[in-house]
C-alpha cells in the first residue's frame, strides 16, 4: 500500500533478474558513483552489494544480487542463496528485465521465485533505449499474465531515461523509519572489497571466455603511505596455470593495462593517489572449495 512521503522513509529494496539484464548499471546509476562491477559476461556479481541513496525526505538500502540462474558450482551455489535471501529482508524488491530480449525462461523461473514471497514487486523494465516504445505494450501485458506487480515502470538504467521516476516510487512503498548510514555514504562495503571489484572488472573486460568465472581477488594489504599515497596490494586467483599466463599476458601486457585501468578506478573511489600492485596465483578448482571459498569471502546466508 502506498505511503506519503511528507516523512522520512527508510527501508530496503532488492534488484533481482537474469544474469546481464543491467542490475549493476542500475545500482551505479542509482548511487551516482560505480560500486558495482559492470560486465557484458553474465553471472559477474557474486555478493550482495548494498548501495545507498539518500535524500531529505528518504534513505533508500539497495541490494545487487548475484542474476538468478541455475548453478553449476559451490560458488555458484552461494550466489543463488545470496539472490533468494534478499527477497527475505527487504521492503520492496526490483525485478529487472530486458525489454530488448523479451521474456524468457529464466524470466518465469524468477517470478516463480517471486510468488513465495510477500514483497512488493516492481517490474522495471530496461534498455527501452533499445526498443522502439510501441513494442513495449505487447512485453508488458505478457508479465502482467504472470505476476500482479506493484508497479511497472520502464527505464534505461544506462542512460538514466525515467530512474528519477523509479526512486519516487520506490520511495512511496517505504515504511516511516530512521536514515540508516550518513547522507555521504555510499556503501555499507569496506573499500577494500569494492576496490577488489574494481579489478576485478578490468579483468573481465581484458580476458577470453573461459576466464571470467574461474577469477577472485582478494586484497591483501591497503594502506596510507607517509606521502599520502595509498599503498594496495592484491592477488588474482585463477583455477589453471593456463589462465595465469593469459591475466598476465605476453610480456606482462595485460595485467599492467589491467592494474592502470583500475588504479584510475580506485583513485576516483578513494580520492587518494594510489599505487596498485598485482599478483596472480593459481588455486585450482577454487570455486568447488568451501575453505577457499569462505577464504575469499563468500559465506553461505
């Protein structure tokens, strides 16, 4: 039930859908600032990631989730309890597709998912950008068969086309309650695992197929220098010894652009000069590991 908004509104919204349908560039959208890797590869978020908007009249908590898939791994796994959970401890959850490819079987299997709990759902349908807007009447009376959402709104999270509208919606749903984080904080993640996204990224967007899901970073040392420099020191884990050698390219090509193109991503972050200094490891068959796994972060809800 719609609720004024002439007091201040608290609460927290999960982004829910495939793999690749545009949650992180939503959520990066939503707090103007990136928190949230971005990658053509599906399946690339792997943690819920909280990010935080505020504004004098409300305080919005957003959780990316992991895209809702079947899994194939332990981590996989991990990522699928994480995306179900968040459905449990929200107050309104976004299901986000992508008009540009209508509905699909992983779409219906998410609103199966949908239908066992008691959320308020948005259908926030992406990339209008790349539809022409008579096509959008047919799309919409197909989810509609499906599922009674709260609301139905297009987007495009990417060029920012009708978000203001979504945050106000958003916002109506949301219970009286206290700002949860400062007005400047953007994420409740500590900078070292955002900064460890930020790698993570570039690596995606510099490697072949079979890497993307075989690679984890983890940060093994961050710190402020006397000169005001902040000091990170990461390492790349990868499953074989033939995807070491191509993060690391011929001659060291491709983890030098990869460590140049995320320090100037973790400058912007932290509003700090940085020296990044990278390493790759073999840890083969890591994401089957639970000691591994929980090594890295990933713990199960």
């Amino acid at each position: 039930m719609n609720q004024p908004t002439n007091k201040f509104r608290s609460g927290f919204v999960a982004i829910v859908g495939r793999p690749n349908v545009g949650k992180s560039t939503l959520m990066n959208h939503l707090i103007g600032q990136k928190i949230a890797i971005m990658s053509d590869k599906p399946q690339t978020t792997r943690n819920k990631i909280h990010g935080v908007y505020t504004k004098d009249n409300a305080q919005i908590v957003f959780l990316d989730t992991p895209g809702i898939h079947k899994p194939s791994s332990k981590l996989g796994d991990y990522m699928m309890q994480t995306a179900n959970s968040a459905l449990q401890e929200v107050e309104a959850a976004l299901f986000l597709v992508d008009v540009s490819e209508g509905i699909g079987g992983g779409d219906r299997f998410i609103i199966e998912q949908l239908k066992k709990v008691k959320t308020p759902v948005f259908l926030v349908m992406n990339k209008i950008d790349k539809v022409h807007p008579e096509a959008l009447l047919p799309i919409i009376t197909q989810y509609k068969d499906l599922y009674d959402f709260a609301e139905i709104i297009p987007i495009s999270a990417l060029q920012g086309n009708n978000v203001d509208t979504l945050l106000n919606q958003i916002i109506k749903y949301l219970p009286e309650g206290p700002q949860y984080y400062p007005a400047d904080q953007i994420t409740d993640h500590p900078e070292q695992f955002v900064c460890a996204e930020l790698i993570r990224e570039k690596i995606l967007h510099m490697t072949r197929e079979e890497i993307p899901h075989s690679i984890a970073v983890q940060i093994e040392d961050m710190k402020v220098k006397e000169n005001g420099v902040v000091y990170i020191g990461a390492v790349i884990f990868v499953e074989r010894d033939s995807q070491k050698g191509i993060v690391i390219g011929k001659q060291g090509a491709v983890l030098k652009e990869v460590g140049k193109q995320a320090r100037r991503d973790i400058e912007m972050l932290l509003g700090s000069r940085t020296f990044l200094e990278l390493w790759v490891k073999v840890k083969k068959d890591w994401r089957n590991q639970d000691r591994v796994l929980k090594d890295l972060g990933f713990r199960s809800e």
